[in-house]
C-alpha cells in the first residue's frame, strides 16, 4: 500500500498510465490472499491489497480518440492515393492495428475466400485469427495485387508508411481537424475505432462485434472503442413500433378541433365511441387519447355556456 503513489509517479514520469499499476494489482491480490491463514512461513494475517480499490480511468484518458464518419473516411482515402488509401481502408473493414496491417504477406490473404490472416506472432492476443474482407475491399486487394505485378507470396502486400507524418498529411487534405473542440484526437488507431463504431450502428450484435475485433472482452469492444457520439440514436428510435400506426402528425390520429365548448366536445366524443367496431389496439389507444382531449375541452366551458 506504501508503494502504490510511487509506483503510479513512477509509470507517470515514464510515459505510462495508471493501467500497469491496475494490472499489477490484479494480480498480487491473490497471492497476498492466499497466504492469508495458511501456515507456512510466508503466513500473513491480513491481505495488504485488500483496501487498494480500483482506480477510476473514465474521463482521464490521456488521448481520446474519436471515429470517423463514412463521408471523413472517403475523402481520407481519397487524400491516400492508390498506396496510403488501400492501408486505410483495410485498417476500416478489418479493424486491423497498424503493426498488424504491416506484417502482412499476400500468402496472408486468400481473395477466392475473402478472408485475412493474422499470424499469431504479429498479433497483439497472439491467437492467428482469419478475419472476413468486406467485398469492396477484396476488390480493391485485387487491383493492387494486379497493380504490383502480382507480386510473391512472401512479398509484403502494403506499404505502411513507418512514421506517422504521412497519415497528418493526408487528415489535412481531407479536411479532417487533429483535434476537434471536445478535445478528441484524430490519428491512425481511429480507424480502429470506426470499425467498431460501423458494426455499431448497422446493429451488429456484440458479441459479433468482439469477434470481428478480436477482443477478449465484449465490455472493451463497446465501452473503449464505440463512439457513443457517433450512434444513430435518433434513427434508431424512429425505428421502434408506433402506438397509432403510420408516421401521423398528430399523436392523437385526429386533426386540431376548430370549435370548442360542451356541446363541440361531446360530439366528438360520441365519435369516437361509434367508431369502437374496429377493434384494433391502435385505434383503442387513439380514442383513449381523444376522449382525453374531449374532456380537457369540457373543463373551461362548464357555467359558461349560455342558456336558451
């Protein structure tokens, strides 16, 4: 417990975070537990990491990234040319990392199949996985493998620009900001983050998703690398079932009343109770709402009407 501030400076000045300290106490927690009672001679009384709690990272990300859009990533690919915007649109369709996309042979990709494979040594979980190609990006494949030549299967299939100057180049010819105004930065793992964020928003089912992202944990795959602002959530709502059926201006299926008073409004709602035969749920729900308004209608004309 004494060690932990240091340990956190520590990894600070480094250039590290707070998630090796979050690691390293994950796993010393059980072996400090397991000595607890037992008699040997590494025998403890209590566990010294029982009160270390976790350390909240939510909101204190050194670098937020952010997806990009469908249109953001045309015009980046466009910037690109035949080299770059090949590299880019692998890393959207695939969520390829950028050491990954550099490993890659032609032996790696079996265009007949449209599938990828990561070798295990290259890959950050180091399990070889054969992710699927988008069938735009198979044909682009296709072209650059007709483009080069058709090159050896040991030949590296893209060239990935080794620093970093090249992808700035390109987001400024695209018209795409570094950092926008909340703070959020744009670089090369964004591509990343907009693959998950597509899978998203075409309601990809999560664990899907992770597979496709080869995460090991479906929490990653939906708190870390989907952009929430970038979710169609209005869309998605307009897409729930209607009470009343069809897209109705009026949320009551009836027009706005051009009189009112006692008499106008029980008119109406004699209406609308001859009109109960059709037995439907909608229209239940739309008299419902309609003898509401009657009544609201009746409240302000009640000793006022005149007498005859």
């Amino acid at each position: 417990m004494r060690r932990q501030p240091a340990f956190r400076g520590r990894k600070r000045a480094d250039g590290g975070g707070i998630a090796p300290f979050r690691e390293a106490r994950r796993t010393s927690r059980p072996r400090w537990q397991w000595r607890v009672g037992r008699q040997t001679p590494w025998q403890v009384r209590g566990n010294p990491l029982a009160s270390v709690g976790k350390v909240e990272t939510r909101g204190r990300e050194v670098r937020r990234r952010r997806s990009f859009s469908h249109d953001e990533f045309l015009r980046l690919v466009a910037a690109g040319g035949e080299v770059r915007g090949v590299v880019y649109t692998v890393a959207h369709y695939t969520g390829l990392r950028r050491s990954e996309i550099a490993s890659l042979r032609w032996a790696d990709f079996d265009l007949a199949a449209g599938t990828v494979t990561i070798r295990a040594e290259h890959a950050k979980n180091r399990i070889s996985q054969p992710p699927p190609l988008h069938r735009d990006l198979r044909e682009m494949l296709l072209r650059r493998f007709e483009v080069c030549g058709r090159p050896s299967a040991s030949a590296a299939a893209l060239e990935v620009p080794p620093r970093l100057r090249a992808f700035d180049r390109d987001l400024k010819a695209a018209g795409i900001v570094k950092h926008d105004d909340l703070g959020q930065v744009a670089d090369f793992h964004c591509l990343r983050h907009s693959c998950a964020t597509r899978l998203a928003s075409e309601n990809v089912p999560l664990p899907v998703a992770m597979r496709i992202m080869r995460h090991s944990d479906p929490k990653l795959t939906a708190r870390h690398y989907v952009d929430q602002a970038a979710l169609p959530l209005v869309e998605s709502i307009a897409k729930m079932p209607g009470m009343f059926g069809g897209n109705q201006h009026s949320p009551i299926h009836s027009p706005v009343l051009p009189f009112s008073g006692h008499s106008g409004s029980q008119s109406v709602a004699s209406d609308r109770v001859e009109s109960s035969s059709q037995g439907t749920l909608n229209e239940s729900i739309s008299r419902l709402f309609s003898r509401f308004v009657a009544m609201g209608r009746m409240a302000p004309a009640v000793g006022i009407e005149p007498t005859t």
